[in-house]
C-alpha cells in the first residue's frame, strides 16, 4: 500500500435537466425547471445483494405524514441522511415538509423545514452530520428565484444563503468540506441571439457566507455536480441538442472547462465521485440510460456495462470502489464490480420511480422518490446488506465532536468536526484497522492492517509499513504530543517508529498470553502503552496504572484511551465494558447491557473527562460526554 492524501466531501444530489420535464401533477406558478424529476416520496434503502442477482434487498421505512415529493438525499453516515422536495401538490396545500431527516438509520424520520408553497428543493449535500447545503428554486409570476438553506446543527435549524443576482435556480450541489461548496444551475442571463439562459455555477469558501458566480459557456445545461477535493468537481447536463456534457473544475467551481464525451450520448443525468480521477454519471441513450466512468477526472469516458431493460437512473451513488446503486423508474439496479454488470433489486413497492440515492458505506444506502399513482406519495426504502464494519473513532481535543471510520476507508465527521477526506474510493491491499486524530483536530491518520498510512487535514505523512512483509497485522496507532511523529502497533506488539517518534520498546519478540490489540501514548512522557485482549498493559518510556492481565474477562479488550494529562487510561472490551486505571475516571458502561454489535474502539473527551465507545455497526455510547450521532 502507498501513501495517498485525499480529501473527499459527501455528496449526493437530485437530476434534474431541461430537457426532459416530469411534473406529477404539480402546479409550480412561473416555475420553469430545467428538467424536474419525480415529485413524491421518500424511498430509504440499503442494498442487499448475493453474487450477481437480485431479489428481496430493500425495505419500506416510515414516512413522516407530512413529508411530500422527496426527491434528493444525502447521508452522511450510515445512521444520519437528511432528504429534500417539494411542498406542493398543486392543490393549494402549502403545510407539507420540504426537508426531513433521521438520526437512527431511518427507523424513525422527522420533519425540520417547511417552505412556502411553489418552491422545489432539488439537492442537497452534508459534507458531515451536522452541516448539511440544499439548494432549489421558487417560481414567483416574475421569474424563478434561487434557494439556498443551510445547517451546522444536524438540521435543527436552517437558515437561507444569498448567492448573486444573476442566479435564477439551482438543481445540483456538493460540498466536499462543511466550508467548500459549488452547485450549479440556470441563471437570468440569456444569449443576444435569444434561447434558453446560461448555466451558472456558484461557489463557496467559508461556509456559504459569500457565494460566487460563474456563467457558464453557451450551449452547456448543467444540472448535477460532484466535488471529491475542495478544488476538484465534475458537473454533468446536456447541450441544446439534448447530448452529453461535461464540465471540470480545479479551483472549487469558480472556473470550468468543457470535455468531451462519447458520441451517442444522450443528456447526463448524474454524477458521483469517489476520487479526484474516478467518477461515474448516467446517460440517456433511446429510451434507457447507460452508466459511463472517467478515471482520469472527466477528461475522458468509457461505456460501462448497460442497465438491464429501460431503465432510466435519476439517481447514483457509489458506497465504494467497486459498490455502486443506480435509482430510477421502477426500482434500483445494484454493481458489485465498480460498474461493468448490474443486478436488478426488487422494491417493496414496485410501481415507485426513485430519484435519488445515497451510499454512505458499501451498500448501506438510502434512496428517495414517489409512487406513480395519485396522489404521488412518498416513500423511503433502506437496504438490507450491512454497511462496511466501523473499526473506530477519534475525538477532537475539545470534545466538541468525532470522527468514525470503517474498514472499507469511510470517515463520518460528527459534531462540530469537518470531513477532511476518506479512502472509501479507493482499492486498499489491506482493510482500515484504526483512525487517529491530531492534537489540533484538524486532521486524522487513517491506518490499515499492513501498516499503510493515509493522512487528512494537517496530519503529515513520515512514512509507512506498506509494501513490507510483517509478522502481524497492524492493529493500532498514536502519534506523539507535537504530531511530529506516530507509532504504529501490531498484534505480537511489534512497533514501528515514524518522524519523531521515539522507539522504546517493544513485545515483538516475545510469547504474548494474549495478542496487542491496541495502543495509546503519553502526552507527558512521550511514551506509549500497549493493551492486550486480556486486557495486559505494557508500559514502554510511560507508568503503569494497572491492568486485567490476570483477570478472567467476560469479553475480550479490543481499544483503549488515556486521559489528557497523561495520569492514567481506559480500555473497553467487546461488550462495552470498560476498565479504569490511575487518574482515569469510570463514567459507566454497557457491560450488562445487550448490544446489537460488539464494541470496537473507544476515544476520550479531554473537555469533560468522559468518554465514547463506537459498535461495529456505528452505534455510540457516550459516558461523561455528548451525544453527537451513530455512524
């Protein structure tokens, strides 16, 4: 494995277009989409896949009685989406939600913001679980009018964004960082010889305080973006001849740059990226849609295999490299092999058209959209195969948030904490073993089993195990107090020393009653302590506060944390139970509790002493400290 630094936002928006217009039944005064697709219920899945064929792989969710036209949703984490529509039936009802959100996986889903009537809310992106962008458009009798809501509070309140005067609508957005965002849509400016206004796209550095605008050039309709870096974004339409277009940008939306497309394309009707250079968009051809794939950041495109039978994607997502969920009439299709064959996947209500989908790990996905009988109602559907497992989480120094993260390479920001990148696009050698935040939290080390290392934010890279025979796999990391340096740990206790990081001692070439499963180090002395799954503690250049080494455990110690002043740690086993040592303070456990999933890793909150465990399957227990959502 190589060293890769990336920087990645989450993202996943609504398609709209000109050229093509659906309108279920709606009655949008001096509205004029440029393409609006589908007007009804929210759909939220996980997608459950065998091999290479479909069936029963996504179930209905509750919808919230006043929820209508979803058609747009973005998750952040495999617990936390936050979906948008529209409010209007075209029967003068103007009550109904336009944003909606769930904290739990979509067991349950609530109602945060309703809009006045004629308005239509096309995309959203939530770069992390509290910050979330939408944007939309309202037609009013002298013209269209953009919208732009945002919230930093996981949705408890929104509030609207100016962006420049010649915007008309916006249909697409994606912020790769809860500050960088660009989304794009249809301006008031028209050309001198007459026809359809110019696209526009729109783009901010600080949160949405002040947006620019860029008209883009004639003959591109714009309608879906996706940024995987703060500078680099891809958006997808159509020329007025109704065929494929494609537009680049490396300074975060301010300028673009048209690239070509294979002949025979129709419109473009979505796009995602999972890297600056992989990206996947849909195309119309005839009556169906076919997905195509750049590697090189929209610079060129390849064919991938076709959807089968008409099948027409409104919405994709892809969860990993190789996972991907297309959404559309009738129901979802489901690869497993980054694009070249496609399953069907069976709905639990098949007359539905889905227009929108978002992956937050693997298959574990959400999708939104409407049934095709009047009056449209709106459904969720989640599906059924299991996200990629969360193997831990690290805390910010303020204890103001956290960061979760799986084997697959996804990171999930919680609380007051920004995204500043993942693995989940790419193909690792190895799985994600541990995530480590720096002492500032404003970045993270990612670190795999065979040692790899992959840094994000102002987490500097000084070297890895990558490519090097071991004897174990990795399990754990620490970096040391000026995060000039880090040690990386292995299951026989072997150490390996990066940048500053001073070697003192290893249980490498010793017999171990149980194997080293975790590591924290000491911010006093410098040094570091070891923890066993029998819960042993080996102090190497740090003091030692006790241990359960002799101790017969109910469940084996998977993680620990030390406290911030260096006076004793914790560590939790697979149960959640949880051991303390020197200064170290016992809030609580789920020890007697029974847990959906095994606890995996815990982190400390240096600002109130307490502290977090994290399940595998993303669930938080927090002790002594807030609750900022599951993963």
């Amino acid at each position: 494995m190589t060293h890769r630094r990336m920087d990645r936002g989450h993202s996943e928006h609504a398609r709209r277009g000109r050229t093509v217009l659906r309108l279920r039944g709606l009655a949008l005064i001096g509205l004029l989409l440029p393409a609006v697709v589908g007007f009804g219920q929210l759909v939220m899945g996980r997608s459950a896949v065998a091999g290479a064929a479909g069936g029963s792989s996504w179930t209905s969710q509750p919808v919230p009685n006043a929820a209508n036209g979803l058609s747009a949703i973005a998750c952040a984490s495999t617990a936390v989406c936050e979906a948008v529509g529209s409010n209007n039936l075209g029967n003068g009802d103007t009550s109904l939600s336009s944003i909606v959100g769930t904290v739990n996986g979509g067991a349950s889903w609530r109602n945060q913001f309703i809009l006045p009537g004629n308005t239509l809310l096309t995309s959203i992106s939530c770069p992390s679980t509290s910050t979330c962008v939408a944007v939309g458009v309202t037609g009013t009798v002298n013209g269209d009018l953009p919208i732009v809501l945002g919230t930093t509070d996981g949705g408890a309140t929104w509030s609207s964004q100016s962006v420049p005067s010649n915007v008309a609508g916006l249909y697409g957005i994606s912020c790769a960082t809860t500050t960088d965002c660009a989304a794009v849509g249809s301006s008031n400016t028209y050309p001198s010889g007459g026809g359809l206004s110019y696209s526009v796209a729109v783009a901010t550095n600080d949160g949405g305080f002040e947006w620019s605008s860029t008209i883009l050039p004639s003959g591109s309709e714009v309608r879906s973006v996706s940024c995987a870096l703060s500078t680099s974004c891809v958006a997808v339409g159509n020329n007025p001849n109704a065929a494929a277009v494609v537009e680049t940008s490396t300074d975060g939306g301010i300028s673009w740059t048209l690239q070509p497309t294979p002949r025979g394309l129709g419109q473009l009707l979505t796009v995602t990226c999972l890297t600056t250079s992989r990206c996947m968009a849909t195309a119309l051809v005839g009556n169906s849609s076919v997905p195509i794939l750049t590697t090189d950041g929209g610079a060129s495109w390849t064919r991938l295999g076709s959807f089968p039978g008409l099948f027409t994607a409104w919405g994709l997502s892809c969860g990993s490299v190789t996972q991907c969920v297309a959404v559309g009439e009738y129901g979802a299709y489901v690869s497993q092999n980054g694009g070249a064959s496609w399953a069907v996947q069976d709905v639990p209500t098949p007359s539905v058209q889905l227009d929108g989908v978002s992956c937050a790990s693997g298959l574990s996905c959400v999708a939104v959209g409407a049934s095709f009988t009047v009056p449209n109602t709106s459904v969720i559907l989640k599906s059924t195969l299991p996200a990629s497992p969360v193997v831990g989480m690290a805390s910010t120094p303020s204890g103001d948030g956290y960061w979760i993260a799986n084997a697959s390479g996804g990171v999930s920001a919680h609380g007051s904490t920004s995204s500043y990148g993942s693995v989940r696009g790419l193909s690792l050698n190895a799985p994600i073993a541990h995530i480590v935040a720096t002492s500032d939290g404003n970045g993270y080390w990612l670190v795999a089993a065979d040692g790899g290392i992959f840094s994000f934010g102002d987490a500097h890279f000084y070297g890895s195990m990558g490519g090097r025979h071991l004897n174990a796999p990795v399990v754990g990391m620490a970096p040391t107090p000026d995060d000039r340096g880090y040690w990386l740990v292995a299951a026989d206790g072997g150490i390996f020393s990066f940048g500053d990081a001073h070697f003192y001692g290893s249980t490498g070439g010793r017999r171990l009653n149980a194997p080293v499963v975790g590591m924290a180090s000491d911010p006093v002395t410098g040094g570091y302590w070891l923890v066993a799954t029998d819960g042993g503690i080996f102090s190497f250049g740090a003091p030692f506060f006790g241990s359960t080494g002799a101790l017969r455990l109910n469940r084996p110690v998977n993680g620990m944390a030390a406290t911030s002043d260096g006076g004793g740690y914790w560590f939790v086993a697979s149960d959640g139970g949880i051991f303390s040592f020197g200064d170290a303070r016992f809030h609580g456990s789920t020890g007697s509790v029974r847990l959906n999933a095994p606890v995996v890793g815990m982190a400390a909150d240096d600002g109130t002493g307490g502290y977090w465990m994290v399940a595998s399957d993303g669930g938080i227990f927090a002790f002594g400290a807030p609750f900022f959502g599951a993963g």
